[in-house]
C-alpha cells in the first residue's frame, strides 16, 4: 500500500495536475467552445423479489468524453444524485460532476433506489445488498453497446461518498464491476458517532427515514468553512429520505467493515477524508487504507478545512483535484 501523509498528498496531487493540465490558453478555448450536456437516463433493474424497479441517473459529459473513463457516482443517505450538483453559491462553484465533465470525463450521477426519482421499494427490503446489485446492474448496462446509453464505456471509475462509499465497496468486492475506486466521506475502521442513541432510535420508526434538519446541519457541516446560504439550500432543497434497510446496513457495517467485502476489492483505491469532518473522522485514514487488505493499491488524500460533505464547503476544489489526478495515474487515457 502506498499511504501518503496529507502534505505529501496534496504536493504529489498538485505536482500532477500541474504536469497534466492543458496551457491556459488552450483550456481557455476548450471550456468556451463546449457546454456541458446532461442526459436523463433511466435503467430498469430486477432484484431478488423478482420485482423491476427504475434506477435514474444524470449523465454529465462534453464532446470529448470519449478519452477518459466514465465516473459512476453514489451518494450517501439523504441525498440523491444533486448532491454531485449543487449549483454555484456566493461566487463558488460546488458540482462535482460539472467539474468532472469540464475535465473530460463522463459522469454518472446515480439516484440510488429509494431516492430522488428513482423508484421506492418497500424500505425494509432495500437493504446494502440490494442496493448494490441495482448499482451493478447499471454499471453493466453502461458497459453495454446500444443500450440505455448509446456509447459502451471500456473504463470505469466507482466513486462513493458516505454510506455511498459502503455501497461501492460492496459492488466492487461483490462483482468487480470498476477499473478503481474511490471513497469519500466513509471510515470502516468501527468508531463513536456524534448521535445520540436516543435520536437513531427514533429515526428508525418509520420505513422511510429523515434526518432532522438540525441533526444533519450539525453532523455534515463544518460551519466554519461552509457558506450558511448552501447549508440552508441543502436542508430545504436536496435532503432526502432513505430506507430502514439501508440504515440497519450502515449501523452494521460499521460495527463490523467485513460485512462491506473491505477486504475482497482488488482494484487501485483511493480513500479521501474531510480533515475537519466530526462523522467520519480523517484521522481514520490509516487504519482504513489497512483493511483494504487484497487491494492492488491504496491511496489516501485528506481535504482541508472540510467536514463530511466535501463537496459542501469551501475546500471543494482541492478535493476534485485530488480525485482527477489520482483517476489520471491510476487509468490513464
């Protein structure tokens, strides 16, 4: 494993975009002759019930996206696939996949099953498992010439965020569907988190689960380095429900990151942590790079000044950086 500390990190990472990056007056020309087009794509997968459900997802991509990997995108709990597009607040850029597509990937931004427009299984019955074949089921479909998109991809970046990273963990363990992955916003190692028992319990009274808005403020937000005006829209506009049985599947896994296949991936990994984030704390990053134990290889890349949505404050950019180089090395294009 080559586990790197946060201040080489962030040298190599910089040192690579560097060496990567078109002349500014090239990639000046490229952004403005190109927009980035968005593609609503809707996948029908089967599950062990025997039932088909309807997985949807928004492809993000430019003219070029033909030259580097597609990036499948999975959020966490109480998202859907916005939390890859936030729109631009106080002069800041927020959308991962907007930023990826300018790069030139194609990005597919998921709404996990139970969320956003995808359809609503019983929540009980959604668990870890099903979730990650419906995943499956899509990367494959986007492997597929002629299918729901008309271009098949050769190559594809997994990229998780939160409990989305315990999805993609799964999927890659289970199936080996992606060239690498990456994980954001998760610790395996089995640690305290800052809610109460009493607030959990509650919560998994119902079905469909939502997170009090305060509650979620609290544990997703470093306050300090996040604009109140993103917050706020996130509370309103983006938070979403989840299921009981994707829920009993986190609390499990993190009691026990076996139960995730952390140690059946096989791929290159990157695992990326928020240095301020209080749910998953960065200074589990050690001990996480170690469980993947049969891993070709194991990155880590802490961003500054960071809570858990790393996509959510004002460091941002340098955690996007840190993604693109890292893909960049680790498949080329």
């Amino acid at each position: 494993m080559d586990l790197y500390s946060r201040t080489l990190s962030t040298v190599l990472f910089s040192a690579a975009l560097a060496a990567t990056s078109l002349p500014a007056s090239q990639a000046e020309a490229s952004s403005s002759s190109q927009r980035t087009k968005v593609e609503r794509l809707v996948f029908p997968v089967t599950l062990s019930d025997g039932n088909t459900y309807e997985v949807v997802g928004y492809l993000y991509y430019r003219d070029h996206y033909k030259y580097r990997p597609l990036q499948v995108l999975v959020h966490g709990l109480t998202y859907t696939h916005e939390y890859w597009d936030i729109p631009s607040m106080g002069g800041r850029d927020y959308s991962y996949a907007r930023y990826m597509a300018q790069e030139g990937y194609a990005v597919l931004a998921l709404d996990m099953l139970g969320a956003g427009e995808s359809s609503r299984p019983d929540g009980d019955f959604l668990d870890l498992a099903e979730t990650a074949e419906s995943v499956h089921q899509v990367i494959t479909e986007m492997r597929t010439g002629g299918g729901v998109f008309k271009t098949p991809f050769k190559r594809i970046a997994l990229v998780g965020h939160s409990n989305g990273a315990i999805i993609s963990t799964f999927v890659q363990s289970t199936y080996n569907d992606a060239d690498v992955l990456v994980n954001t916003g998760f610790a395996f190692t089995p640690h305290p988190i800052p809610v109460s028992a009493e607030a959990i319990s509650a919560m998994l009274q119902t079905p469909y689960i939502a997170i009090p808005p305060e509650i979620r403020t609290d544990i997703f937000y470093d306050a300090q380095n996040a604009d109140p005006a993103l917050i706020d829209f996130d509370n309103a506009t983006i938070a979403d429900t989840y299921t009981r049985g994707q829920f009993l599947s986190l609390l499990a896994v993190s009691g026990n990151p076996s139960l995730s296949g952390i140690q059946g991936v096989t791929s290159p990994v990157l695992i990326q942590f928020g240095e301020t984030d209080e749910l998953q704390p960065a200074s589990y990053v050690d001990s996480d790079a170690a469980l993947y134990t049969s891993a070709e290889r194991v990155t880590t890349a802490i961003v500054p000044r960071t809570g858990h949505i790393l996509n959510g404050h004002r460091g941002t950019p340098v955690g996007w950086k840190q993604i693109d180089c890292w893909i960049h090395h680790n498949m080329g294009w």
